[in-house]
C-alpha cells in the first residue's frame, strides 16, 4: 500500500496539530504523519538488533520519501503502529487510521 506521510494531523476541531519547533514555546510547526512515525521508529529501545535496523531503514524510507507517497508492506504499517501506541489518542488514532487507508490521502 501507498501512504503519503506528509499528511497533517488535525485537532477535534479540524485544526492544523502542532507541537513547539523550540524552547520558547513561541514557534510551531504542524505535526505530520511522517514525524510521527519517523520518530517512533527511531527512538524506541523496544525489539531485537535485527527490528532495530527494519525500523532504522524504514524511517529512512519515509523521510527520503518526502514528496511522493511511501510503499509500506502489511508488516512495516504493523511495526510502525505497535511503535507508535505509545503516542496521545489523538495521535495514535489518526495515524493508526492513515496507515489503514481510513483517513486523509
């Protein structure tokens, strides 16, 4: 399946999601799918040597895939998900849904 990971999380509202870009808490950037899941992969202690580096290749698959949609194998939207359920509901349901196919394109 194709996801296209530049997708925007939104808020209850329909809102842009977004996090702090710095300390201040004065400049934001919106929250993607493509930093959500990146970043799940990449910093989890979870999994074997072995699914370390699947996830390590696959947040650069997503990352280098900026502009185009990413194709992902049952098994790699499985990995990200179970990486990303330690995220808020309103993150982990939005991207869980995106990575179905359910939400957003």
């Amino acid at each position: 399946m194709k996801i296209n990971f530049n997708q925007i999380l939104k808020t209850l509202e329909g809102k842009a999601l977004q996090e702090p870009v710095d300390e201040t808490g004065r400049i934001f950037k919106d929250v993607t799918l493509k930093g959500v899941c990146s970043s799940a992969l990449v910093n989890s202690h979870e999994g074997s040597g072995e699914e370390k580096a699947k996830a390590w290749e696959l947040a650069c698959r997503i990352i280098a895939g900026a502009d185009k949609p990413v194709e992902l194998t049952v098994e790699e939207a499985a990995l990200i998900k179970k990486r990303i359920e330690g995220y808020p509901v309103i993150i982990y349901g939005q991207a869980a849904g995106m990575l179905d196919g359910k939400m957003g394109k």
